[in-house]
C-alpha cells in the first residue's frame, strides 16, 4: 500500500514538472533565511523565518499615522537596509498604506510596544502574496524582514539547516514595482 502510494506521488511529482509552467502550490520547504521581493520597492530583501513570532515584521522609518477617508493610514520609509555597508544602502522608498491593527510587542527587558501593521504584498517561492508586517526599527538586526506564523501557516515549512531554498521573484505578469 505504502509502495503504491507513493509511485502516486512520484507520478505526480514528475508529471507537474513536465505539464505545468505555473507557480507551484502548497506548503514549500524553505530555510531559515530566504530573500524576498518587496514589489513596493522593488528591491529584493533579506528574511528571517521566525516560528516563534506570531506577526511578520519590516524593518521601516519615519512612520507617522494619519487619518485618511476616515481611516487610520500609515506612511513610512522602506529600506533595503544592508547592516554591514550602509554607505551602500539604497535610497528609502517611502510607502503609505492603511492600518490594518496594531500589535502589543513585549520585549524582554523594555516595557511593552505598540506598533501599527500594514499589508504588504511579497513575492515568495515564486508567487506573489499579502502579508501584515509590524513596522519596527530593524537596525539593530542583520534581517530587514522577519516572517512569522501568520505569514508561514499554509506557505512554509521551515528546515532549519537550509537557507535561500525558494524563488524571490514573482512571475512577470505579477510583479508590480
């Protein structure tokens, strides 16, 4: 029974590499540091994947909220921060989005933080998606972008001794700088 199972798989397997030219489907294997493509900047980033975080989180600048149609909206900086050349950082891309919560952050050693998330679209293993990030200064980490559960349940399952396992770009017809 187990054998002919998986001769199924396999089958499957072969079949859809040789039939199909689409974005694959379901839950990718990645590592625990992937690149992403944020089609806000256009810039591909580097990310941490995070099972132990709940909230995705970018690291973003001069974040200032304001009111719009009656909304709460959100415009920040956007870096492809590089931590070890910032001389050689691009310049910041700056994005307003609305609000889609807020989220308490509690560090270790600091009182708690409330942060405002948005919804950002990012190009993963070859597909485009949406995705809440917290909005955080990031500085201080070698990630400009960390994914959490949120963003990994139903996309990914993580192997820690891998990394860059997945596609940063999206196809071509989605991809919108």
């Amino acid at each position: 029974m187990v054998a002919v199972g998986l001769v199924w798989l396999l089958s499957g397997v072969a079949g859809y590499a040789e039939e199909s030219t689409d974005p694959p489907t379901g839950k990718v294997i990645a590592g625990w540091i992937e690149r992403l493509t944020l089609p806000a900047t256009g810039r591909q980033v580097k990310a941490k994947l995070d099972t132990g975080a709940n909230t995705s989180s970018i690291h973003a600048e001069n974040i200032e909220q304001f009111e719009k149609d009656g909304e709460t909206w959100v415009r920040f900086d956007l870096h492809g921060h590089r931590r070890d050349k910032e001389e050689d950082a691009p310049d910041p891309v700056q994005v307003e989005r609305e609000r889609a919560r807020r989220v308490k952050i509690k560090d270790h050693d600091d009182p708690a933080d409330r942060r405002p998330v948005v919804e950002l679209e990012v190009c993963f293993d070859g597909r485009l998606r949406l995705a809440q990030f917290s909005l955080a200064d990031r500085s201080n980490f070698l990630y400009p972008v960390l994914l959490g559960r949120r963003f990994l349940e139903g996309v990914a399952v993580v192997d820690p001794a891998l990394k860059y396992a997945t596609d940063p770009s999206c196809p071509e017809e989605s991809e919108s700088p």
